[in-house]
C-alpha cells in the first residue's frame, strides 16, 4: 500500500488509466489502492436487482469507504465502471480465452460503460456522480478476432471491455458516444467540480505524490 503523507486528496484506484488523467490535471494527490472483490460485488447487485447505475456508484463507494477509514481526514476520490450489453454485465477477461468471450459478446454490438463517483471525508459520503457512454464495436471477422485475442498486450486484461480503447482498442469500433475521460473510466468534468465544491482545486505546481 502506497503512504500517505500530507496532500489532502487520495485516489482509492489501482488503475494506471485513472492516475495518468488524474495526474494530467495538476492536481497534488496520493494513491492508496482499494482491494476489493468486484465481481463478487457486482453478482451480489445483479441478484438483488440493483441497475448497474446503483451497482457502479456502490462499488466505488466500497472503494472509498475501505480507504477512507485508514485515512479519516483525507478525501478520497474512488471510481468503478462497469460494462453492461443488455442485461449482461461483463467483467474483466481471464486468459485469452476470457477475452475471446469478450469479443465474440461485443463484437457488431453496442454495449454501456457506466461509471461511478465517489468522494468521502471520514466515511461520509459528500458527491457522488455517474454516466453512461454507448460504445459500439465494428462487426470483426473470425481472423480480426483471432489476431485481436493473440497479438493484444496483456494489459487488456486490466479493462472490463477487454480492450484500452486509448490504445489498441480503437480499432474495434466504429462509433462511440461519451466524454473521452469517462470513456476512460475518470469523467473529469464533473469530477473537478465535485473536488472544487469540497475545497480541492488546481492552483499551479501540483503533482502527484504517491
């Protein structure tokens, strides 16, 4: 777990996407990642009928909650996206089989990227946001397909869509409707805002601590 010294903002993320649009603000910050079970969580929504709306915002609330009871006088800022195509929710592809399942769902289709906001000082929830991006994947032919799952870097792993649509990814689709950052999985407008409204905002020479 990453220290936390004197900057008041922590991000609750492990996510290398959401600290680089983090960092790219000038905003001073630290990063204390929160090890939570999302797919557990996200099974235990679905079953009691929650929208995966309400299932973002709670992840990223079980997110920052966890942080914020080691750092009670900080603020902490946790996000979760979730990728929905139809009734489905989709989590992150295991191995290149997991990934092959990935594409063979979302190709031709388009699918939702939902995400959830959080900021907490001491346990209490004080903003909260979420949104939804419509993204659509190019119909891929059997060998598209086959080279996507054996040529992509291992890092898609890391993406719920099992694609990093900053990168390689962008050759899968063919529409995309949303803000590029919370296409991301970091919707920095409203984010900003939030951070403003709580007393954290850019004033030259921020950077990220941790």
């Amino acid at each position: 777990m990453t220290s936390v010294g004197t900057t008041g903002l922590v991000l609750a993320s492990g996510s290398m996407t959401r600290r680089r649009l983090l960092a790219g603000t000038g905003l001073e910050f630290e990063v204390v990642p929160a090890d939570v079970d999302e797919a557990t969580l996200k099974a235990a929504a679905q079953r009691e009928g929650h929208s995966p709306d309400v299932t973002a915002l709670a992840l990223a609330r079980e997110k920052a909650n966890i942080v914020s009871v080691l750092y009670p006088e900080k603020l902490v800022l946790a996000a979760d996206q979730i990728l929905a195509i139809g009734d489905c929710l989709l989590d992150k592809p295991v191995g290149r089989e997991g990934l092959k399942s990935h594409l063979a769902q979302l190709s031709g289709r388009a699918h939702f990227l939902i995400n959830g906001v959080i900021l907490m000082r001491a346990g209490s929830v004080i903003w909260s946001y979420s949104d939804r991006c419509e993204m659509e994947m190019r119909p891929l032919s059997a060998h598209e397909e086959a080279a996507y799952v054996a040529d992509a870097p291992d890092a898609v792993m890391s993406s719920v869509g099992g694609y990093r649509i900053e990168a390689e990814g962008i050759h899968l689709f063919q529409r995309m409707a949303g803000d590029w950052s919370s296409i991301l999985g970091l919707p920095l407008l409203p984010v900003l805002a939030g951070l403003r409204q709580a007393g954290i905002e850019w004033r030259g020479g921020g950077r990220e601590t941790g």
